[in-house]
C-alpha cells in the first residue's frame, strides 16, 4: 500500500506507480520538454557565425530530434537523478522510494540509464544504480491527498562539475571585487559562464541562489532548474538580475561548446534564501544544453499517470544538420603526415578504429603497456552507454567526456602509446599542448551530448578491456566508426581555439565588470 487510508490498489497500484516512475525515466532521458527544445532551435535560427557554432547547435537540434524519435538516450551520461516527490501526509513515502528505486534499476538494465553509481571508496560500479544517496529522492508535503508529483531532473557530470558557490565579498578572476550587493551576485554569475566555457557543454542554463548556507544554497539553486524557461520570477530584483545575467553573458563570446558565438546561455533563473549575518553566498547550478526535467502527476488510488508538468517536445523532422562542404576525411590508423596537415577549426570525419578512455584507463596507460596496438590510434574520452544483446554488444550513446580530467596523463599516454589524435570536449591544458606539438598528434572536439548522433556513427564493437575492474564506463572499448563529425581545436603545431576564445571572453568579462563596478547594472 502507498497511501494509507486511501487505498493505491494494493499490488496492482504499486505496479503501475512503477511503471508510471519507469515512463518518467523514459521520458526525461530520450525529450526535451518543450521549452528547451525550443531555445536550442531558437539559438540554431539566430546564431550568425554560419561556421563551427552553427555546426555544433545544428547537431545538438538533431541529437535532440533523433534521441526523441527512436526513444533513445539523448546523452550517454544520463546523470545524478534527482527526483521531487509532493505527496499527502497519508502516503507511505519508503513505498514511494522503493518503487522509485525498482524503476531505477530496471531503466538501467533496459539500457536507459548508464551504470553512473560508483562506490566512493572501493570504485566498484554500482550494477543497477542504487547506492548510498543515489537516486537523489526529495519529499515535500502536498495538500492534495488523491494525487502525487513527481519531478524528475538529470543532471549530467559534465555541467554538475561547472556548478560553483562563492562567498561574498571575494576577488574573482577578471572581475575583481564581488561586494555582498547585486551587483557583486551578477560578477559571480558572470565568472561562473566564463569558467566554466566549453566545459559544461554550452550553451548552458543556470538556477541560481542568493543566500542561505553552504548545503541548502546549492539545494534551492538546482531547484530553480526546474522552473519553466518562460515564467516570469515574482522578485521584481531577482527577474531584474536574470534578464541581466542573460544579455551579458552572451557578451562574452564563448559560444556553443567554448568555439566562439553569441549562444553562450539560454536561462538565468535565480531564487533567494535568508541567511545569515557573517555569510552571503551565492550558488550557481549549471545545467548543460541537453537539459533533461520532466515531471507528471499520478493518481493515488490507481498509481497511474494523470497529467504532465511539462510538455515534452514532439516534433516530426528529418535528423539532419549542417556539414561544412570542406570537411576532411581521417581514416585510422592516422600518419604522422595526416595529423600535420590538420589546422584548429578544420572539420573532419574520422573512420576506422578508435579506443575509448577514460579516468581509470588513462591511469592505467600512463603506466603499463596496451592490452592491443594503439600506434597511429584515436583515444576518446567517452564512457558509452552500452548493453550486451545476445553475445553481441550494442553502443546506445557515446559522446565525450570533459578533457581535463585526464590532463595529468594524457602527455604520457599520447608519447608511450604512439597517439594519433585525442578526442574529446573542452579542450585541455598546456602538458597535452606540448606533447601534441612533440609527438605530431591532434586534439578533436566533439560535440558534446550528440551521444546518440555518435552511437549511430557506431558499426562495431570489436573490444572490450578490463570491463570486470573498471565496469562499462570506465572500460576500454574499441569501437569501429563511419563518419564521426569532430572538429580540431588544438592542433599539432602549438594552436589551440580554446586558449583564443578564453583570452577573447576574458577581455569581454573584464570590460562588463568594470561596467558594473562602476554602477552600469542593477544595485
């Protein structure tokens, strides 16, 4: 029994709550709400550069369509989830979370959800993503004892990583002084589009807190990312400084993904906490362009859905988007030859074998030998959403993962291993640059979240390494591909679109700064 009192059915309700919690899963990881969609087809329409950040929002816009039309994971990381649950004081909440919980674990065995649930402590993977605090579950009351809410957000590593809190007054980069007033609020803002870059998979949206402490500040911001684009915030100041955040932050220039443009954030929503004397934070959730929420209400007595909360995309299009008529073809194993003659902003399509990498793998390559020949190869940082099918094994989604992470190896990697080429997203450090510059290799950005766009790029799984250690995400898979669309942001000759686009942006942050300091916004 859910609700006690009320009856939900017995076992024929329960089963159906699950089933409605199961749709919901579904729902949240393979459409867009309709608001979202929306935005992304508005930037593609506006964005004027016609060059590489049309090209990324033009695979994001059909990754969208096409994750939709197939019901298929439109990211490989499907993320944290975070459910929202409002329900009467007579439901039987620890039914609710074991229901949550059963649906969790059979969306992971369908292939919907990646195995994302790592034990902090020995690093084994979690076969049905239930752990100690995964799935977030949050429970408020309702007043209304025949229906339940639930609210579903997903929120992937990549932009959970580009989340920050500040602590007023502080000095920022570029900003200089954030002083305890609005103004100081939107400088915070600001740093944190400019710092987080191409990282987050931008553009990104951001829900905001002013105030509180520590934990419930970042709380009360990742809530705000479950207002509607379009609502209008109540607080005369806080719409004041969302509709601020937005036209300034698209002055940075960063752009889709870190390459440049006028599509830098989508939405700013921000919210307030009182807090207390001695401290004034101010949290920022970044949400990345794949922005996944979705909610629905369900029914007490029969445990099946009543209505949405958001209205999901549906949207009747070819999967197509823009490839530039110059776009070069790579074919591994790649020369020495083949890497020279690439420049930053070249588009290439890569065919052949690649190998994927990530933390632990990179870990293990900076130390010991391959398991197979990866001379003239491809690494990319990608942990896939993949299922085994009979003895076979399919890829379902497979875009990149953040660089960074795997600066302290990838020097090492690329110069004891013979790489060719890296791919990745969000560019990487100054290490990795030398090593591309000493041992002719090649730095590819790939769009990030086009995950299903890259599955489909996909022809072959033809090699899986140290799965039983490192679980599916973090093993080493080579994966045969046609086509993979991926753009070269740091080249073998020392130049990298990162490092321009972040010197450009950062003029732009200290020139928008120095307005506010001097008054030129909201006080």
């Amino acid at each position: 029994m859910i609700c006690s009192g009320r009856s939900f059915g017995g076992d024929v309700g329960m089963r159906h709550f699950r089933e409605s919690m199961l749709r919901l899963i579904e729902l949240t990881v393979t459409t867009l709400p309709y608001d979202v969609f929306n935005a992304i087809d508005s930037a593609y329409r506006k964005e004027s550069s016609f060059g590489l950040p049309s090209l990324a929002l033009s695979m994001m816009r059909a990754n969208a369509i096409a994750a939709m039309q197939y019901r298929s994971p439109m990211c490989e990381d499907t993320g944290m989830a975070t459910f929202y649950v409002r329900c009467g004081n007579s439901c039987d909440r620890r039914s609710i979370l074991t229901a949550i919980h059963e649906a969790v674990s059979e969306a992971t065995a369908n292939g919907l959800l990646r195995q994302s649930c790592i034990d902090s402590v020995t690093g084994e993977s979690s076969p049905n993503n239930i752990g100690i605090g995964f799935p977030i579950v949050h429970f408020e009351d309702g007043e209304n004892e025949d229906e339940i809410e639930v609210r579903l957000l997903l929120k992937g590593a990549g932009s959970e990583n580009q989340s920050r809190q500040y602590s007023l007054p502080c000095e920022l980069e570029g900003v200089g002084l954030a002083e305890r007033n609005l103004n100081g609020v939107l400088k915070c803002i600001l740093h944190s589009v400019y710092m987080a870059q191409g990282f987050g998979c931008s553009p990104g949206f951001l829900g905001v807190c002013i105030g509180g402490e520590r934990a419930s500040g970042y709380e009360w911001a990742k809530r705000q990312l479950l207002r509607t684009l379009d609502d209008e915030n109540e607080d005369e100041r806080l719409r004041e400084i969302e509709l601020n955040a937005l036209k300034l932050a698209n002055e940075l220039g960063i752009g889709p993904l870190g390459f440049g443009g006028e599509c830098t954030l989508l939405s700013c929503k921000v919210g307030k906490l009182h807090r207390h004397p001695a401290s004034f934070f101010v949290s920022v959730a970044y949400m990345c362009w794949a922005y996944r929420r979705h909610g629905i209400v369900i029914d007490v007595k029969s445990g099946e859905i009543k209505r949405m909360l958001y209205k999901p995309t549906r949207f009747e299009a070819p999967v197509e988007f823009v490839i530039p008529s110059d776009v070069k073809e790579l074919s591994t194993p790649l020369s020495e030859a083949d890497v020279k003659g690439l420049r930053v902003g070249d588009v290439v399509k890569v065919s052949g074998e690649i190998f994927t990498g990530r933390d632990r793998v990179h870990m293990h390559l900076s130390r010991s030998d391959p398991p197979v020949d990866m001379r003239g190869g491809i690494i990319y940082h990608c942990g896939p959403l993949a299922v085994k099918e009979g003895d076979e094994w399919k890829i379902l989604a497979a875009g990149p993962t953040t660089s960074i992470r795997h600066e302290p190896y990838q020097a090492c990697v690329i110069k004891r291993h013979g790489l060719r080429a890296v791919i990745g997203k969000g560019g990487m450090g100054e290490r990795t640059k030398r090593a591309l510059s000493e041992h002719g290799a090649v730095y590819l950005h790939a769009i990030g979240g086009a995950a299903k766009l890259y599955a489909d790029c996909v022809e072959a799984v033809e090699g899986v390494w140290w799965l039983e250690e490192f679980g599916t995400v973090e093993a080493m898979w080579k994966l045969r591909v046609k086509d993979f669309i991926a753009v070269v942001t740091m080249d073998a000759h020392g130049n990298s679109l990162h490092e321009n686009v972040k010197a450009h942006s950062y003029e732009r942050l200290k020139c928008i700064a120095s307005s506010l300091t001097q008054g030129g916004a909201t006080q």
